[in-house]
C-alpha cells in the first residue's frame, strides 16, 4: 500500500496487521514498522546438489524500522531474506540503506550524534579486524608450511615443532654444519649413497601423498566448498550470487588446514589464491557483529572487496597490488569509500604480516628480491619472447585445464575426489623428486631463480662453466610443471595456480637467461652485446626469471596493471617496470588472440555461475525485443481478482521464480513486479490471521474502500517500480544495465503495457552462445527464448534471476 493510500483509508480502516485488512467504521492508526518480525516464519527447505539445506522465505531481524513513507518513496517492497543460488536485489538493498540512514539521521540529541558517528566508523572498523586477522592467519599459514615442508627432510631434535630455518638459527650453513637438525638418512642409519637416495625418496613420497590425502579427507568430509582457490566464486558473489556457506566458519578453518598440507605436498598447487578465499572469509563473518552488514547484501560486498585486496597484500606483499587486483579482477561494485576501506584494510593485512615476521627475514614473501643492475636496450628482444611464451603457456594451459575439469566433473571421477588425489599425488612426487627443480619448495625455488648471483650458488644456477645441465633441468621442470599443473588445479583440494603458474614463468625465464648468458659470455664481440661494459657481469639471469613469472601469470589470468604493480612490490625495483609491462602486454595479447577468457573467466563459464563481465563489448546491432519472453508466453498476475486458494494454484502449478503483475488481463497495463518468495511468505502469513481463509480476495493494487469483508493487501511485497526499458531499446544498453544496476530482470512495455520480460540468465544464454557457440547444450540451444524462467527445482543450473 503506497503512503498516499494509507492516509486516504487512514479514518475508515481498522485492525490493519502488517498488510491485512477488514472495513470497519472506526478509525485507526497506520502503523509505523516494516520490518516486524513474524510470530512463525515458514520455513521451506530444499537440499541442492552439494548437501546444502537452506531456509528459504525467511524474513530478516528486527535490524531495521521505519516510516511507511520511507519505503512508499522508495518503492521497491518488502523482500525475505536471499535464498542460496539466488541473486541479490541491488537496488533494494541501496534503497533499504538509504531508508535506515535517513531514520538515523533524523534522531535529535548527543546520542543521536553519537549513533551517527559510529556508524560511520563501523565500516573502518570491520576492514581494520579483517585486515588485522588476514595477516595473522597467513602468517600462521606459512609457518605451518614451512614446518611441513622441512619434517619431509629432517626433524630438529631440540624442538620438533621447529623448521629447519628456526632450528639452525645462527649457522651460516644450516643444511651441513647444523647439528641439530637431524636428517630423516641419519635417523634410519642409511650409510650408503644409495641407501640415503632411497630413503629419502620414499620419505619424500609417503608424507606428500600423506598431506594431500588428508586435505582430500577434510574437504569431502567437512567442507565441500574449500577446493580450488574460490576466486571465482568470489567474484561471483561480488557480482550479486549468493552462495551459501562458501564462506562460513567451515570453510575457513577446513581450507586454512588444506591448504597448509596442500602446499607442503609435492602437487603442483600453491597457496596465494586461496588466501584470497581465506581473508573474504573474514570479511564475511567479521561484519556480522554489525547489524548495517549483516542485513543488508550489498553493504557486505563492499567489506568482501576489501577482504579480497587483503588477501593479495598478504599473498605477495603487495596491498597496492592488492587494491588494483580487488578493482580490475574481482569487484563488481567499487564506489570510491570502497577504494578507501580497500586501500586501509591491505594496508593493516600487510602491516600484521610483517609483525609477525613468518621468514625471520623482514620480508612479507619469500621471494621478494631487489636488483641492482640495469637492463639494456637488447634484452626487450628476449623480454619479447617471454611474453610470446607466456600467452602461449597460458592460452594452453587455460584450454587443457578446462577439458580436464569438464572430464572430471561428468565422469565416473567425480565419485572418487580422494582417490584420485592420491593417484596424482603419488605420480607427481615419483616425478618430481628426480628433478632438483621440481623437488624443492615452489616458494623457495622461485626466490632463488628471481636471485642475483651473489652470496652463494643455489643447485647450480650460478654454475655458469657448465650452463647446460641446470638449463636442460629448468626446461624440463617448465614443462612437466606445465602438464601436472592442468591436470591437478581442479582436483577437490584447497589450492590455487597462480604460485605454479610463476614457478613455471621462472622456470623457462632462468633458462632462457642463462643461455643468453651464455652466448654473451663465448661471444663478447656479437654485435647485439655491443652495450655490454668489459669484465662485468651483463646478463641477470634472475631478471629474466622474473619477467617470465610475470609473463606466464598474465597469460593464465589475464591480469594487467594489477600483475605488474604485484610484480613491481616483489622486486622493489622502479627500473624493471617497464620490461614487466612489456612482457604483460605481449602476454596477453598473444592469449587474447586464442582465447579472450582467463582461467577463473573459464572456471565461471564451466561452473555456470551468474556473472556478467564487464570487460567484454556487446558490438551486435539488435534489439531487446528479440531476446525477451514474449508477454503470450509468460504467467502473470492480475492486480485483482484472486484469492488466497487461487494463488495457491499458482504457485504449486509453476516453478517460476517472480510474476509480473498487471491491471488486467485486456488492457496489459504493468502494475509492478513480485517474486515468488515474497508472495508465498506473504501468503502464509496471511493465514494464520483471524479471519482470512482461503476464499479472501488479493489484492496488488486498486484496493477497495467500501468492502466490508476482509482482505490481503499485497502492494507492500510487491516491486512497484521495475525496471522497464522499450522494445526498441539497444541490446548492448540492455545488457550494460544488468551489468551497471546489478539487475535481476527487466521488463519491456510500450505505453506502459506488458510486452515481455529479459531475465539476467537470458543475457547470460545469449552471450554465452555468441562467445562459445561449440559448447552450448544442444537441449539449450532448441529451447526458445520464451522459455528461459527458471525451474525453482533445477539447481544446477539455477541462476535465481526470476
């Protein structure tokens, strides 16, 4: 009921409960709460293919009332509280906060100020305490790590719980003249060469298919939502999806124990990206302390883009690179108090890591290095090549992995996530521990291959008498890593690709730089090492390592100028920014020219999730008309003219998830929109009202003023104002509309009739059909356009648009 119609009924109605009305000649008061809370809210649950049990149609706390008049203006209608695989309504939810900010800035006196400042302050306080704990928890995480990393060598006999590094500290050699660290040979007794090789090689295989069976275990058992890296269901959830549970308590502590097995396994899996996950985790739960966050969807997106800048500020030590990253790959809304709250909350992840001190080295990542030489004009040539390479490796790998996930998920493998966990994890430390390269810590190797060579030699990358042996090895570690990298991201196990992806980067770049090393050093005089000074080292094999870290990385994610301020906080060196951008921008034009897609753009497509990217261009010249649901073939409701038993019909008779409402059936005349949730929670709150039974009339608008009997008034629930767009209104205008306003659904009218209705997954049908027409179903692809509601039974590909 809109404000000017209470104040018109004001004098003649009485008993008005909430949206429940009978005539009577007495007067009565309108009454003030909107969001009262239900004596008995219905419950309907539904079990998706994970396991999930949710509430649906639950209505939110007492978090929030106000005037009738607030809510008339803003005319969007009551919702229940978001279903799991649904979208949330962004508009709704700007226009419920700025009705609770006008309450609260109507409230007089020193706490009304009070109240005022503290909330302004809850923002900064929520990504303080997510900053604080996103550092904490990586450096507990790398600590651990290293810990299981070293006890696959050795134990330290003064502490067990002791690495290597802490046990041996103050040995300038701790891997021989270290007494304390006791090797798992010396323990065993192995006294020949082959007995130690042996030993070793077992040891190293039964505990990293021991940490990876584990983690496999915790995941299955525990929580379903802790594989991947969850990147890109978080830039999902950013874009409006909500996706319950993914990231909730289990979550959290599930993927903080897997993922410190997982890096300490001989997979070739990392870290970095599930931290990610880990710090909007934070992000999530922290901020339910604050009524303002807890009960209202787009208030929280705004902490879980910070969330997400923290956790790559504690990843690589980069919170500007973090900021960026949140604004370029993950964020679908960033307001410029986000950018703020982004910027603070990396800031404070960053701070609490290095106060923590995880490498007792000052340094926030292990291979964070600095240079001291500078490049010369002849390396942008080989520079170049890297960036070819890692467009290459990228639009490659993208490619294989997908095949593999689309295999593993469709196939009989599914059944079997742990024991496949421990067939390729068994494989991959057989294989790997006869290479050097492929053996060590992927964090430890990529610090040495991005080092300088001084202070000591690292398994022979500083051997430049023989450049050939470390150089055959680094090629083949590239690409065996290459292989088991696309076939083992995707496995049910917390694990990111983005430490792989650099590992292999650097892998070929070191290469790639020793032989230009050596070249340069049998053949000083070549014209093309002119610039090079006499009796200097001229080639940096590590620089070259670096640039193709950063090459590979952009060509698997597709990242740009957050990768090269990332990669410029590892260094610390301004002088090398512009071979990163060089080799970035190579990188991703060569994979740009396979594929548009990153890894986590593909993951989503796979997945089917919801999302709109909003870096494609729609260059089509079509209409919106060719792509809604005619009005002749949608269910729609008239304003009046229905009773509780009709409507029950209605909705045991469609799974459809909103209904258009309108005056009537002739003329068509749009009177707002209501969706399935409301409506039955509505309902059901209607009968358990004295008086209404199931022959009590409905009504969405035109409500009567001289009836006596006793009727439901369902205006309140009701959006009374929809976005509607003409029939000939561009299709690319169309689509950035549910990109910019986060719509769900849009509806098309001509002089305010109904023509038909565009839902969000019709959008995503239709790009999706243009950017891969080779892998649309083909069920999909006979199934008009009329057709694309959405069953509130088919969850596997529910979008929750409708």
């Amino acid at each position: 009921m809109t404000f000017s119609a209470a104040e018109a009924l004001k004098a003649k109605l009485t008993g008005l409960d909430d949206f429940t009305f009978k005539r009577k000649n007495s007067s009565r008061t309108t009454s003030s709460r909107i969001f009262s809370r239900p004596e008995s809210p219905l419950k309907k649950k539904y079990i998706s293919e994970t396991g999930y049990t949710s509430t649906s149609l639950r209505k939110h706390d007492d978090e929030f009332d106000s005037d009738f008049a607030d809510w008339s203006m803003e005319g969007t209608g009551r919702r229940v509280a978001y279903d799991n695989f649904t979208t949330i309504d962004w508009i709704h939810d700007f226009a419920k906060e700025r009705a609770r900010q006008r309450k609260l800035r109507h409230q007089k006196g020193i706490g009304g100020q009070l109240r005022l400042i503290f909330d302004a302050m809850e923002g900064w306080i929520v990504v303080l305490a997510v900053g604080v704990i996103s550092g904490i928890l990586a450096a507990v995480i790398t600590i651990t790590t290293e810990w299981l990393n070293d006890i696959k060598e050795g134990y330290c006999k003064t502490g067990f719980y002791l690495n290597r590094k802490n046990c041996c500290w103050g040995y300038d050699d701790d891997r021989e003249s270290c007494v304390e660290w006791v090797r798992w040979t010396t323990a065993l007794q192995a006294k020949s060469a082959a007995a130690e090789f042996w030993t070793n090689y077992l040891i190293y295989i039964i505990f990293s298919t021991t940490f990876a069976t584990i983690a496999a275990y915790l995941v299955k058992s525990y929580s379903s939502y802790s594989t991947g890296s969850g990147i890109p269901e978080i830039k999902t959830i950013l874009g409006g999806f909500v996706i319950r549970k993914f990231l909730g308590w289990w979550s959290l502590i599930i993927k903080s124990i897997g993922v410190c097995l997982i890096a300490a396994s001989s997979l070739c899996l990392g870290k970095e990206g599930p931290l990610i996950h880990l710090a909007c985790c934070c992000g999530n739960i922290i901020p339910r302390i604050f009524p303002k966050f807890r009960h209202n969807e787009a208030k929280k997106r705004e902490v879980l883009s910070a969330a997400a800048a923290a956790g790559v500020s504690v990843a690589f030590g980069a919170p500007i690179g973090g900021v960026l990253f949140s604004l370029e790959e993950v964020s679908y809304y960033f307001p410029f108090r986000t950018m703020w709250r982004s910027f603070f909350c990396a800031m404070v992840a960053a701070v609490a890591l290095a106060s923590m001190n995880p490498y007792r080295t000052g340094k926030l990542v292990l291979f964070q290095v600095v240079y001291d030489r500078e490049w010369h004009g002849f390396d942008m040539f080989f520079f170049a090549l890297l960036g070819i390479m890692g467009g290459i490796y990228g639009a490659l790998f993208i490619r294989m992995n997908l095949k593999v996930a689309v295999f593993r998920k469709d196939s009989w493998l599914r059944y079997f996530s742990v024991q496949e966990v421990i067939i390729i994890s068994l494989f991959t430390s057989i294989v790997s521990y006869l290479n050097i390269y492929m053996r060590v810590n992927p964090s430890e190797l990529v610090a040495n291959l991005f080092r300088e060579c001084e202070g000591g030699d690292y398994h022979n990358l500083c051997n430049y008498t023989n450049h050939w042996e470390p150089t055959l090895l680094l090629l083949i570690a590239s690409i065996l890593k290459f292989f088991l990298t696309a076939v083992t991201f995707g496995l049910k196990v917390p694990a990111g690709v983005w430490l792989p992806s650099i590992a292999i980067g650097a892998c070929f770049g070191r290469a790639v730089g020793l032989m230009v090393h050596a070249w340069q050093k049998y053949n000083p005089g070549f014209w093309l090492f002119a610039s090079c000074e006499p009796d200097t080292e001229c080639i940096t094999p590590g620089m070259y390592a670096m640039v193709g870290a950063a090459a590979t990385f952009g060509g698997v994610t597709r990242m740009t100028v957050s990768l090269v301020v990332i990669m410029f906080e590892l260094t610390g060196a301004l002088t090398y920014v512009l071979p990163i951008m060089i080799a970035v921008m190579i990188s991703k034009w060569v994979g740009d020219a396979f594929d548009k897609e990153g890894i986590y753009d593909g993951w989503i497509r796979i997945n089917e999730y919801p999302f709109l990217d909003s870096k494609e261009d729609y260059v089509y010249n079509t209409l919106a008309s060719q792509y809604m649901t005619r009005v002749e073939d949608l269910t729609v409701i008239t304003a009046t003219g229905h009773t509780l038993e009709s409507l029950d019909e209605l909705l045991n008779d469609t799974d459809y998830k909103g209904f258009p409402v309108v005056n009537n059936l002739k003329n068509m005349l749009l009177t707002g929109y209501i969706s399935r949730s409301e409506l039955r929670y509505a309902m059901d709150k209607a009968k358990k009202k004295t008086g209404i039974s199931l022959l009590s009339p409905c009504y969405f608008s035109n409500l009567p003023i001289l009836d006596s009997t006793a009727f439901i008034d369902f205006k309140p629930w009701m959006d009374q104002t929809p976005i509607t767009i003409s029939p000939k209104f561009p299709m690319e205008m169309t689509i950035e509309l549910f990109r910019k306003m986060g719509l769900r659904y849009i509806l098309i009218t001509q002089h305010g009739q109904l023509l038909g209705l565009i839902t969000k997954k019709d959008v995503l049908r239709h790009l999706s059909a243009i950017r891969h027409p080779d892998v649309v179903n083909s069920e999909d692809s006979q199934e008009q356009p009329k057709y694309m509601m959405i069953s509130e039974r088919d969850l596997t590909n529910d979008f929750g648009t409708v």
